[in-house]
C-alpha cells in the first residue's frame, strides 16, 4: 500500500514540475526582412505559396537550368539569386547580412524551423553588388 | 538515368531517321541546323559546342584565358598550386630533337564520349544534349572518381569553404568542378571568358563555335586547316581540337 502510494506521488511530482516548461519552450517568431517597399507582392508567387513551396520550386528550376540550359528570366520563372536581390539588403548598420548570420533573410526561418539549408555552400548569399572580389592571380604555367 | 543517352539507340534512331526522311521526299531532310536558342527552349544536340586552338598563334607566356576564366568564376587560390582548383592550364611542351616550344592552354576537351561520366556514380558527371560536359554539384558526392579517369587532368576538386561566388558560378567545398564552356554566357549567345579575352588580346588563337554547324567559323577551318585532338588514340572525340601539334 505504501508502496503504491510512493509511485503514484511520485509520478504527479512529475506532471507538476511539466506544466510550467510548455510556457518557457516558445521561440519567437523571426523577424523577415521585407524588400523595399513593403507589401509588394513577390514577382513569383503570392507569400503564403512562396514560403510553402519555395524548395520544390527552386528545385524544379535548378535541373532545368544545369541539364538543360534553360536560362529563362521571364516572369513566372523562378531563380534562386532573384530571391536574394530583393530580400537581402544592408541592414541599419549598412552590414549585409551572409548566411552565417541569423539575420540573413533566408537564415532567420531556417532557424525557427530547424532546418538546414545547403544552398550557399555553393551559391551566392548575397546580391553581387554587395560582393567585393579581390581580383587574384592564380598564375598559369 | 533517363536522359542519359544511349549511343546504340541513338545510332539506331538515326539510321530510322534518316530511312523515313528518305521515303517522305528524297533529298529533303527534317532536321534544321542550329540557330540562336529561344530561352526558354532546352538545349539540344543539334548544336555541338566546340573550340579550336591555335598553337602556333597562343602566346608564349601570356595567361590571359586563364586569368580570365579565374575571374569570370571566382576561382581563388590558396597558394597550393598543386590543389587550387584550375579550369584551364597553360602547358607548354617542348620537343627536344629541335627545341622547338609549343604553348597551348588545356581545359576540359568536352568529349563525345567523357570518362568522367562513364565513371561518376550519382550522375553528376553528365553531358548536355550539346556536347558541354559539366558536374551537377547538386548531386556531386566528391568522390572523386572523374578526377582519376579523365586523361586530360581537367577536373579539380575544392577543399576549402568558399564564399563570395559570382552569379553564374557557383562552387562550393566538397565537390569536383572543371571548364563549363561558360554556359552561362553560351546559354545567352554569348562566348567562353577566354575565347574572349584571346580574342581582346589580338592573339585570336581560340574559336568557339557549333560543330554541327557547317557554316560556322570553326567548322570552315577545321575543314581547311583540320585540328588535332589530345590522345586521339582513345577515340573520345574531343570537342576541343588544336592546330599546330
């Protein structure tokens, strides 16, 4: 009997000490960076389709442009660099963001979601205006 | 893979072509030489993309075509020339009974029929319908193993993180990259960085130009002056052929 009694306070010291973590457990929300002029609709998709759908889109235009030399910049196309030349932009301190940086547009959701991006191993993270490149010589013979 | 293409079907195709062209007019073919690329058509292998190179014409010590395909892909170096990755190479060979030297620049030969792809596990190795052999570094697992079967040493693999890409060139750590004919540039109608800069130089020792196409600068001389390839012997039917060898 005291035994019973044992596990079952025991297990309710458990559920209690529970209940005030689940407050304590909420990450805010990101703070995304809206292109200049805010509330322009994205030149591809609406925001809510974009956010949802943006790997498969991408994905579906990367195979085309590397097998198949599809290059098309019409509407409707969509390019990875093209959401990085509107999204990301120096920020109050004139500091563009890189993708080691939370603030990075790309980043900032990654990170709420937990979800890791392998796009700028490769790729640029920043238009290329923002880029500064010493020019250096490799040398050939 | 699906589009990965087979040479014996290709070839067989081909013959039927060419029996149904037959029994629909005589003489009459359908099938159109290349022209410039709507953009958004994909490419297709009725344009080959091939260079021709001058050796007698290449410049001694100049590195213009390499300079500029460094800078045209951002490709940085680390002061290890036996690892930094290298699209084109200046060689220079001397032949030694007469000492007479030649200086060539060695890129990817963009085969017919590449080893690299033959080997690549993924499928990243892969040629495009117009000949350009490229590395899908999306699916590239650096292994490596292109490296070891091309004969021309083309390939480079990039062992440190990389930032500050260009646009049309993108690299990164942990995959095997190699000339890509700039197809970002042919993709638009334009030529390769160091076809380019040779040309801007005055040296004019680089052609780029369609194969197939009978018309084009480079097929008229190669059909002139002909052109050799490197290791014909393994009959990869490069599509970068040189003169003066």
């Amino acid at each position: 009997m005291t035994k019973r009694f044992l596990q079952l306070s025991l297990i309710l010291t458990g559920l209690i000490m529970l209940f005030p973590l689940q407050g304590m457990a909420e990450t805010p929300f990101p703070t995304i960076h809206e292109p200049e002029g805010a509330g322009v609709k994205c030149v591809v998709e609406d925001e809510d389709v974009m956010r949802r759908n943006h790997m498969d889109y991408i994905q579906h235009q990367r195979d085309k442009t590397m097998r198949e030399g599809i290059r098309a910049e019409s509407d409707g196309s969509y390019s990875l660099s093209k959401c990085i030349d509107c999204h990301v932009e120096a920020n109050d301190q004139g500091v563009v963001p890189t993708h080691n940086d939370k603030e990075h547009f790309c980043v900032a959701c990654h990170e709420y979601a937990a979800v890791q991006i392998d796009c700028f191993q490769c790729h640029a993270d920043r238009p290329q205006k923002f880029i500064k490149r010493a020019a250096k010589d490799m040398g050939g013979e | 893979m699906s589009d990965q293409i087979n040479d014996s079907r290709r070839n067989f195709l081909s013959k039927a072509a060419v029996a149904g062209s037959i029994t629909i007019a005589p003489g009459v073919f359908l099938h159109q030489t290349a022209q410039a690329k709507p953009d958004e058509q994909a490419v297709s292998n009725s344009t080959r993309w091939g260079m021709l190179i001058d050796t007698d014409k290449c410049a001694k010590g100049c590195t213009g075509c390499v300079d500029a395909c460094n800078n045209e892909h951002a490709l940085t170096g680390f002061d290890r020339p036996e690892s930094d990755a290298q699209y084109i190479r200046k060689v220079s060979l001397v032949e030694k009974q007469t000492g007479h030297e030649i200086s060539l620049p060695l890129m990817c030969q963009h085969c017919e029929k590449p080893p690299c792809v033959d080997v690549c596990p993924t499928g990243a190795s892969m040629k495009r319908e117009d000949g350009i052999v490229l590395v899908d570094k999306h699916i590239c697992i650096g292994c490596r193993y292109c490296m070891m079967a091309c004969p021309y040493k083309a390939r480079s693999f990039v062992h440190e993180k990389i930032e500050d890409q260009t646009l049309s060139a993108p690299r990164g750590k942990g995959t095997v990259e190699s000339c890509t004919m700039c197809t970002h540039r042919v993709d638009k109608d334009g030529i390769p960085a160091c076809v380019e800069a040779c040309t801007e130089d005055d040296h004019n020792a680089m052609t780029f130009g369609d194969l197939n196409d009978p018309d084009s600068a480079i097929s008229q001389e190669l059909k002139k002056h002909g052109g050799k390839q490197i290791r014909a012997d393994l009959q990869l039917n490069t599509g970068v052929r040189y003169r003066g060898l």
